[in-house]
C-alpha cells in the first residue's frame, strides 16, 4: 500500500472499510459517519503504517503526512485512540489492553500514535498470562477531533440488566466520559421504553467531580454545587439520544453499546460496538 494510503479520512467517498486495515473501532466510526449520523470527523492511521514502522521507526515524510491530516480537520485537539483488529475473542477479551489520548495537541500526535503502537507489547504480555495467541496481533489508530462535552456517558440499545430489547438504558456524568468508562462515577442512569420514548426509570447520582480539559490538560475538576445532585441530561436530549441509539441499532442489525458526548447541545457519537453478552 502507498504510504499516503496509510492515512483514511472518514470522509473519503465511496471508502468502504475493512476491520484488518483500520480496527474495529475505526471501521465503525468511518461506517457511522458515512451514513450520516453525527461521529466527529477523524482519520484512521491503517495497520498496513503499523506494520511497516512500529519497529523501524516512523520517517520524517510519514510524519509530515500526520501532521498535513490533523490540520485538515481544523481542530485544535483531538482523541487518539487505539483500533484494534481484534478486540476480543472466545478466550479472552483485550478490552483496555491498548492506550487511548485524549486532547492531544498538533505537538503531541505523533509521540501519541507512537504510544498506542508501543501498547501492543503490553497486549502480547497479557496474551500470554491468558494462554491465549497474539500471533499477528495489529492495531489501526483513530484520530478523531476532540469533543469538549459538558455531559457524556452510554448508551445501551438492549437493557443490559433484564436484557429487555424495548428498553435503553443510559447512563451520563458531567464533563468528558472516560471517567464513567473506568467505572471512576456513579453515572446517573435512565431507562428509556423504545416504543414510545418515555422514561421507564431514573436514577439521578451525586456527581462531584469531571474531567475536563483546564489549563492545558485533561484533569479532574469539581462539578458547580448547584449541579452536583441534578440531572445532566435533560428530557429533549435522552428523547434525542434514545431515537439515536434505535437508528444506530437498526443500522447494525443488532444490540449497541454506543458512547456519546454532548457539546453545547450538540449530540456526537464517538463510538458503537456490538454487544456479545446478550
């Protein structure tokens, strides 16, 4: 392949993406996008670059091209995020086995893509313990343009409690979402009936803390007081997200688990993945 090839934007016409060139992740973020729903526009660094430079070291002409797609986004930020081709498996999941950035500057791309290769090492040290073969274990990288969410959370299309498939559940916090992902916030939860929208159950948690990018980096910060015990979704927007989440279930044919941010009103999809324990 091309080393300009290496590098698919989201928005390439006609690009139909396949899982062993741009990861799991990545190939249901560009299929998102190009069916229109609202996913953060990005490029996906194929595994094909991984390959052929994890080892050797990136030149300076491949790296000219990374910086020449960041810039094509118009984004001050982004998220650089690992895309495995094979996240999971029968015997063993590699769910957070590889590193994921948030809010990486121009400055900072290349030494994060660098990272989430490096993080493949770890991966094949945890394929191990597991007894479980990483024999051709490659990743993709996601760049995608940073959302700076006043909420985020999940969004589950089949309960996964009662594992009702007329049910979504939800579940939100305040600021960036990766708090709740790493089960660091008790998020408050919703459940949404998809038949007629209204809302089945609501939980709403004290949520004390974010995280939020402050000072030129992604912290931890204290949520206002006043916000601290209210909902941080409101009713328009898990009726918005509800009818969201059914349009991305009916895309895939089958049960989603999706994560969303909002942004000044703004809903974003910024992943969707099959669930496989339902």
């Amino acid at each position: 392949m091309p080393q300009a090839e290496q590098i698919v934007n989201f928005d390439v016409e006609g690009y139909k993406p396949e899982v062993a060139d741009v990861g799991g992740k990545g190939a249901s973020l560009i299929k998102l996008y190009q069916a229109g729903i609202p996913v953060p526009n990005g490029f996906v660094v194929t595994t094909s670059a991984y390959n052929e430079f994890h080892e050797q070291g990136l030149p300076d002409s491949f790296q000219n091209i990374l910086l020449e797609a960041f810039d094509s986004l118009g984004a001050q930020r982004v998220a650089v995020r690992s895309s495995a081709i094979s996240e999971d498996s029968d015997t063993a999941s590699w769910a957070g086995q590889f590193e994921s950035f948030m809010n990486v500057t121009r400055d900072t791309l290349v030494e994060s893509i660098k990272k989430c290769w490096a993080s493949v090492d770890d991966a094949l040290s945890y394929a191990e313990t597991q007894n479980t073969s990483g024999d051709g274990l490659s990743i993709a990288v996601v760049v995608q343009k940073m959302v700076d969410s006043d909420m985020a959370g999940v969004a589950f299309s089949v309960n996964p409690i009662n594992h009702d498939s007329n049910q979504i559940m939800i579940e939100a916090t305040y600021g960036l979402g990766e708090l709740l992902v790493q089960g660091m916030v008790n998020p408050d939860n919703y459940v949404i009936s998809k038949s007629d929208g209204s809302i089945a159950s609501k939980h709403i948690s004290t949520k004390a803390v974010m995280l939020a990018y402050k000072d030129g980096e992604t912290q931890q910060v204290p949520v206002d007081e006043e916000l601290q015990d209210t909902p941080c979704l409101s009713e328009g927007q898990l009726s918005e997200l509800g009818q969201m989440v059914s349009s991305i279930e009916q895309y895939y044919g089958t049960p989603q688990d999706i994560e969303f941010a909002y942004s000044n009103n703004v809903l974003n999809i910024v992943q969707s993945r099959s669930i496989t324990t339902i």
